[in-house]
C-alpha cells in the first residue's frame, strides 16, 4: 500500500491495526486455535448440509430462469459459507437483513425455497416468508438496507433489547454513501449492529482494485469509530466464529462491528450477466480450489465423519427438496391483477375504485 506524504517531525496521535481470522484451509485442514465449536461434528454437518442445499437450489433456480419461469437471479455459488456460517450464528430473535445474494442465511433462518422463488418469479407473496418475520426482504437495491440496519438497531438500544441486527451486503455496497452513513451513524450511537460484507472481488463487472483504493474493506469501520476484521470468507467456520463474537459485543453494548468475509464470485453477477467479458477462465478455475463446500468436506473425511455414502444421500435429498419447492411454486397460481390495490390505501380513494372494478370486470370475461 503506498503511503501518503508525512511530515516526520510531527506527532503521530493515533494507530490502528486489523487481525485476518482463518481456521479451515483449502485442504481441509484445521489451523491456528479454532473455536470451541469447531469440534462439533454434528453441528459442521449441518452447515455443510445447509451450504449444499443452498448450491442445489441456485442451481434450480438457475434452470428454471433460463426456461422462462423465473426472473433474473443472483447465484451465491462459491459463497455459500459467508451466508451459512453468518447465519447459524445468530438468534431468532435477531434481524436479518440480508442483500439478494444471501439465500442460504434466509434458508438456514426458516424461509421457504418455493417462497424463495415466488419472490424472484415477481410474487410479492414471497415476502410472506416463514422463519422469523422480523427478518427483512432480500434487499435489491445495493446498500439501502445497511441505513435499515442503523435504523433497527437504534430501536433496538432505545427499547434496551439484547438483539442485534445483521446486516449483510457485498464489496459494492461499501463504496456507497448508504453504508458510509449508516456506520457513521452506527459508531455515534454505538449501535448493537454487525455489518456483514461479503468481498466476492467484483461489484458486477468492476474489480475491486478500481472500486477502492482501501487495502481492506475491514478498515472502514475504522472511520466510523468501531472494530472490523477481515475473516476467510471460505472458511464457514471462520465466518461463524467472527460472527458470533461480533453479536456478543454488539448484544453487551459494545457497539457495532464490521466483518469483511473474503470470498469469490464463481458464477455471474446474475442470470443477465456473463462474466466471461470481463474475466478469465484461469483465474475462476484457480479459485475453485478455494471453494468453502469442499474444504469442509475434506476435513469431516479426515475425520472420518464423512465419507462417500452421505455425500450421496446428501446430494440426493437436496435434490429431492429442490425438486419439491419448484414444483409448489409453479403450481401456485398467479394473484389476479386487480389485486396491485389491496395493498395501497387503508380505505381505496375513489380514483382507483373505477380502475379496480375495470379490471376485475376483465378478469370475469
């Protein structure tokens, strides 16, 4: 990093300084002082099980995009453990407000995949969702729902609840003046929130390198007057443990925190993308090794709680689950046009009334 011009004679009044948090190599193997959770097999299996099942449905939903039956839709493949390990950390309780590349922490918290995919088909009705209903809606729009965040945590001071709001985003969003507010904000008032950003490399096509010129995404948080950490986002484990951490300060007053999950963008930014413009088949095949499923995959074989048949039957239920949510959702009928106006007005104005019983008197003919 180049460092700007100083005058040596003057006083350095303050320093700062970031920790990189990793446990679970690309091999499979354990480094450093993992958390006391790490050797809990049965709860690894399930966040293995639970990055699966969220590969599985991307890969569903993919399908059914390209055959016209759902819109245009974000895969999280490669970054199944940011979502999944930061998750699995929180309590029901907490609020989830997740950006729309965060599937697998809605699936982990309750929600539905046919509810899942009603929201991406255009259905409103799939932010009925179940799982806890405090949570949010996938946030479209990138950074708006980090000032959402700001805005439930300060509630969540004010009323003196021990819950914490989690809000996850991707590199991009750190570049925006939402989040540049709602941490400024956050830091002020010393906020029970955590930031989650999830650092795939690219904001759509532009790289990071020419997003930011900041060494790390972590460091922000330095400006606003909290902590951050940068944690290997492929290492589900490292992403659990800095998240739980970070809800316990957050949860004892000790204001908010700032989690940077180094990951990788394998697949397109979207169904309308196609990152082969802008990238190389190198550079993505390189990355593959890194990925998050297989590395904890390896180290439960290493450990002889895994092995070929519960992979099979793993792959095989997900399946069978994928499968099951798409055909409830194409099952579901499409809402009648008229009702765009349940919704508007506690009492409809008289405006609309002629509208609503013209297009109710279409759908009779």
């Amino acid at each position: 990093m180049n460092k700007p011009f100083m005058d040596e004679e003057l006083p350095v009044i303050a320093r700062f300084e970031l920790r990189r948090r990793a446990y679970l190599g690309p091999d499979g193997v354990l480094h450093g002082r993992p958390p006391a959770f790490a050797s809990n097999v049965d709860l690894l299996i399930s966040l293995l099980r639970a990055m699966a099942l969220t590969r599985a449905f991307d890969l569903k939903a993919v399908a059914l995009q390209r055959t016209g039956r759902l819109g245009t839709y974000p895969v999280s493949l490669g970054e199944e453990a940011v979502s999944v390990g930061a998750a699995s950390a929180m309590r029901e309780e907490d609020v989830l407000l997740p950006s729309y590349r965060n599937t697998g922490a809605q699936l982990w918290r309750g929600v539905k995949m046919e509810e899942i995919l009603l929201f991406w088909g255009g259905d409103e009705r799939g932010n009925a969702f179940s799982g806890p209903k405090q949570d949010f809606p996938l946030s479209i729009p990138v950074a708006s729902q980090t000032s959402h965040a700001a805005g439930v945590a300060y509630a969540f001071k004010l009323r003196k609840e021990p819950r914490v709001a989690v809000c996850m985003s991707g590199d991009g969003a750190t570049s925006k003046g939402d989040m540049w507010e709602a941490m400024n904000f956050a830091g002020v008032a010393k906020l029970p929130v955590v930031f989650i950003v999830g650092n795939n490399q690219w904001a759509i096509s532009v790289p990071r390198k020419l997003q930011t010129a900041s060494e790390t995404l972590a460091q922000k948080a330095i400006a606003a007057g909290f902590g951050g950490e940068q944690v290997d986002g492929n290492d589900v484990i490292a992403v659990r443990a800095a998240t739980e951490r970070a809800l316990a300060a957050a949860r004892a007053g000790e204001g908010p925190f700032l989690i940077e999950a180094l990951t990788y963008r394998l697949g397109d930014h979207t169904t309308a993308d196609d990152a082969a413009r802008y990238r190389s088949p190198e550079e993505v095949q390189a990355r593959w090794k890194e990925e998050p499923i297989a590395r904890l995959r390896a180290y439960l074989v290493g450990k002889k709680a895994w092995g070929k048949e519960d992979e099979e039957r793993l792959a095989s239920e997900c399946q069978a689950r994928v499968e099951a949510a798409a055909a409830s959702y194409l099952a579901t009928p499409p809402r009648a046009p008229s009702s765009m106006f349940d919704h508007l007005y506690a009492e409809l104005p008289h405006a609309y009334l002629g509208q609503r019983r013209e297009l109710e008197g279409a759908s009779d003919a």
